[in-house]
C-alpha cells in the first residue's frame, strides 16, 4: 500500500526512517495547505480586489425568497372542465381497453381493469386537471396499487399504459380545447 506522502503531488524528504505519516510531515508541507497559513501568505498567494466604502449592489428583482414565494403563490390554474373531462375521460378508455386487450396477462379481466384505471382517471380530471402543469403521477399510481389489492393481473403494466398515454394526450387535447377547437 502506498504511504500518504507518495500520493502528494510535491515530495516530502523525512529524516524518520518509518513509512507511516506522521503529524511532523505537516511542518513540511507548503503553508497554503493548511490552517498554520499566515494571513499574509494567503493576502498575496489568493488577493481579491477590495470594495471601497459602502456600496450597494443591484439586485434582481425576486432576489428576496418572501416576494419568490409570493410571486408562485399567486399564479392559479384554471378549475377543471367537466365537459372537457367526459371527453377525455372516452379517449382514455378506448385507447386503454384497445392497448390490454393486446396482452395475454389480463385475459377475461381486461374490462374490470380498465374500468378501475377509467374510474380513477376521470376522478382525477373532474377534480384536480387544470391544464398543463397540473397532470399529477398520484393517479397513476393509485390504479397499480388499486389492481394489486383486488388481485387483478397487470396493476404496473396497465398503471404505466395509462400514464404513457396521458403525458402524449391530455395536455394537448386541453390546449386544443381551451382554444375553441374541441375536436
């Protein structure tokens, strides 16, 4: 193994004969490394420029956490859209029945499946989608732990289906709805 002393990048001559590091070596070593560095040394090897008497900084305009705060506590997303929610509620288990029923691991439950992770999904639109920004993972999670205690086969596959879907869907559709286009 090595000695501490051959892995500093400047060498240590020691008059000790033994090849462990002792607390003598610190004498040796450049006065910047350590606490024993004179104020001088450290003024001429590290010297900044001064400021001269009080000035003022400028500052920006959310340099104060408190006005940060204040600033993000008073933007409120829109409430939800029910009409808006039906709608995409429709979309959501069309494409989710169509995606299981590919699978083979869900077999004559693929309908109580989807119907559990629709009924979730609309719970969360109607009360909780208010545009994007607002598409929250806790639904999605709720359907795979939903799954898993009635025993229904699939709860992460079907969970991770349905979250795929609404990351590429539901903010556009609600971008496409909220301009007047509710194709």
């Amino acid at each position: 193994m090595a000695s501490f002393t051959s892995l500093l990048p400047f060498s240590i001559s020691s008059s000790s004969s033994s090849s462990s590091f002792s607390s003598t070596h610190f004498s040796l070593l450049p006065s910047f490394c350590f606490p024993k560095t004179h104020f001088t040394t450290c003024k001429l090897r590290f010297s900044f420029p001064s400021v001269k008497g009080a000035r003022k900084f400028p500052t920006l305009p959310f340099s104060s956490p408190k006005r940060l705060l204040t600033r993000a506590a008073e933007y409120k997303f829109p409430d939800p859209i029910p009409e808006f929610a039906d709608a995409e509620t429709e979309k959501f288990k069309s494409h989710l029945l169509q995606k299981l029923s590919k699978k083979d691991m869900y077999g004559d439950s693929v309908g109580e499946v989807v119907g559990i992770c629709t009924e979730i999904f609309s719970t969360f639109l109607h009360s909780e989608y208010g545009g994007p920004g607002t598409l929250l993972v806790l639904p999605f999670v709720d359907m795979a732990d939903a799954l898993n205690e009635q025993g229904l086969p699939g709860g992460p596959q079907a969970a991770r289906a349905a979250i795929k879907w609404a990351q590429d869907n539901v903010d556009k559709d609600w971008k496409q709805w909220t301009n007047g286009d509710k194709s």
